[in-house]
C-alpha cells in the first residue's frame, strides 16, 4: 500500500485527531498515487497514524477513515460504520428523520446522509469516498431496505476534487415529495428540488424553542424558506405569522405546508427579498412580538467573512427595531466560518448600534443528530439564539 509520511513540525493537528491532512503536512509519499484510493499514513519517525483516501488533485490531499491499523478499508467496514451511526441516532431518539451520517463527525469524512422515514438522500463530496459509494448503497440496503435512495451531488464542491455536479436515483425510481413528520406537525420535502438535501433537519431541536415565546403573538419569519419556524408558530398559538423569502417556489411550499397542518388562517408568505422588506418595514415603524431570521450562509470563503458579518449585524439590527419592548429575536447562522464567538459579538454590536439591552433565553447548535467533535471545528457550523430585547 501506497505510504504518506508527514513532515516532523506541523504534524500535532493530525496526532490530536483531525481527520484532514493536507498537501503542504506531507514530507514525503513512498508508492503509486492513484487519486481516490486507499493509503496509510505515517509520522516523519515511521510510526502509523491512519488509513484514509488520497487524492492530488484536492488541498485536502488525505482524509482518514480509521486509525485502527488491523481495520480494512472494504465494503463491511462501511457497513459497520453506518451501522454504528443508527444506533447512536437510536439512542438519542432521532428514528424517523434524521442525519444519518455527518462527515468528518461520524468518521466518514465528505459523506452526507439524510434519513426521511424510509427515504435516504446521500451526498458523495470527495472522490474517495465516491468510490465506495456502491458499498454505502448496499450497507444502506442491508441495514434499512429503504424504499427509496437518491444523491444530491449537484454542489460545486465536488468539482475541486475532480468530480461532476449529478443527482439522480441510487434505487428504483421512487416519487420524491416526501412528507415528513417533525415535532407533531407535517412538512413537505421536495428531495429532487429542495436546497442542500431536500429540508434543513438541523434546526429540528431549535425550531421547538420557539414553543413558549411564541404563543399570542404576532411573529415575523425573515429568510423562512419553507415556513418550517412560521408552522411551528403557528402551531405553537402565535396569533399572526408573516414569512418572508425570496423564493417563490419555497413560498409556495410553505403554504402547502401551513394548509398540511392547517394553519393558512394564521401563516401567511411572501415572496420578496427579506433584506429590503426588513428596511422597508423599519420605515414603517411596524411592531412584531418575535421575530425570527434564519438567513442562507452568507460566505463560504474566508475573505468575505468581514462581508458576512457586516450582513449578520445588519439584520439582526433591522430585526431588533421590528421588535416590541419586551419582544423576542430568534436568530441563527449557519455560515461555518463564523465561530459561536464572532456571532454573538455580532449580535452584541447589533444591539449596540439599535440601543437595545439583550437577555439571553437560550443559545445553541445544530440538531444531535449532527454531532460536534471538540477538535474538529467545523463539525460546529450552526448558531442558534433567542434574546428579549428590553
């Protein structure tokens, strides 16, 4: 097998952990390179520190699969881990929708696996483990006998590691508006045509924390996509909801959505562009009891985090004067370059300029089924806050 070893003063990230091992880590490589496939990796000493897919083309140049040196890397060894994976989710309580597999924190780097009831959604992100893809189809097969598998591998992404955008079926042909069940209300999942895998299961825990803020009052969604938070509100005894997003097509789903659970009296949508709408009713003086904002990533690039932020700061501020004394904000980010820290001195600034005192109700991440590895920062994407503005 084909030996990476690693160069002696920037190898400590690696031995602590991270699954990534990038071209300039790498002293040396003894052996054929053939992009997507298996190598094991070595300290500048000789010493063995994982096994994990190369490929040249990527600044990733390696990602680990295990660190077991006795571990294979075959078709049972993917069957075992997605095996493993459901049986944490079980134990956390996540059966009916959920992430199955979330990369690099399920120790299946650049593999993506949504679970709707008995429909899969996979995204294959590096062309190592686009390789296995077969064998994650068959342990798929063999753990679920789903009714139905799909990829959603049209992102960019894919394109750094070599590989084309395509989406398609990985099973027999299946009808792939799918509704799902979430905290006691039904939501459409438009698996072909929604964003990213179809529906955003990691705002599932965070979409019930509205429950007891919400109720009586009038609430304005910001960025609501498909009306997920507004239906909760709804749901939860909001008196009036008002959603607004860009898409006329997830406009569209979310009043598909509201009449599901029989809320179109109390959730109403628009489409129009959020961030003019926000300025437009600051004019306006309008008055909410809660608002909330779970805007799109705005920067996936580090040199536009400062542009990111400016955003951020921009409709939380917006969002704070649209509030009543006493009112709440519920707000998120799920840009991953923006830290936990960093978003909340945003909101801080925010409050700052608005001259408005904020107490905080509760701040969190994503979804458990979407696990955090302490040395993994990016296995941390998403931000989730409510305040009541006094």
């Amino acid at each position: 097998m084909t030996k990476v070893f690693l160069k002696k003063q920037i190898q400590n990230r690696v031995l602590l952990g991270h699954p990534w091992i990038f071209g300039n880590e790498v002293g040396e490589i003894k052996g054929e390179v053939v992009p997507g496939d298996i190598v094991d990796v070595h300290t500048h000493q000789g010493s063995f520190l994982g096994r994990g897919y190369i490929n040249p083309q990527s600044q990733i140049l390696v990602r680990l699969l295990t660190r077991d040196k006795s571990e294979e890397i075959n078709p049972e060894f993917f069957y075992r881990r997605l095996l493993k994976c459901w049986e944490y989710r079980q134990k956390l309580g996540y059966v009916e929708n959920c992430r199955l597999v979330f990369g690099e924190a399920d120790d299946l780097p650049a593999l993506v696996i949504d679970k709707f009831n008995d429909y899969f959604v996979l995204q294959t992100l590096a062309l190592g483990i686009e390789k296995w893809k077969p064998a994650i189809v068959d342990a798929l097969n063999r753990i679920f006998s789903p009714k139905g598998i799909y990829e959603r591998n049209d992102v960019p992404v894919r394109e750094l590691e070599g590989m084309e955008q395509q989406k398609g079926f990985l099973s027999a042909p299946f009808d792939t508006n799918v509704i799902i069940n979430e905290n006691g209300l039904k939501f459409h999942v438009d698996i072909v045509n929604g964003q990213k895998t179809g529906y955003f299961l990691d705002q599932q825990d965070n979409r019930r924390e509205i429950r007891q803020i919400v109720k009586d009052a009038n609430v304005l969604e910001a960025f609501c996509y498909t009306g997920t938070f507004s239906c909760h509100a709804g749901y939860y005894g909001a008196k009036s909801v008002l959603g607004l997003d860009i898409s006329e097509h997830a406009v569209e789903t979310a009043r598909r959505n509201a009449e599901l659970n029989n809320l179109q009296d109390v959730c109403k949508f628009q489409a129009v562009n959020a961030f003019d709408q926000l300025k437009q009713y600051t004019r306006e003086d309008r008055k909410f009891d809660v608002v909330i904002l779970d805007p799109p990533a705005f920067t996936k690039s580090r040199e536009n985090i400062r542009k990111a932020v400016t955003g951020y700061k921009e409709i939380n501020l917006r969002g704070m004067k649209l509030l009543n004394q006493g009112g709440f904000l519920v707000t998120a980010s799920c840009t991953n370059l923006v830290s936990p820290e960093l978003f909340l001195e945003t909101i801080d600034a925010a409050a700052k300029d608005a001259k408005k005192r904020l107490r905080q109700v509760t701040f969190q991440t994503q979804a458990k089924d979407h696990p955090i590895l302490r040395n993994i920062e990016n296995t941390t994407y998403l931000k989730f806050l409510i305040v009541e503005i006094a």
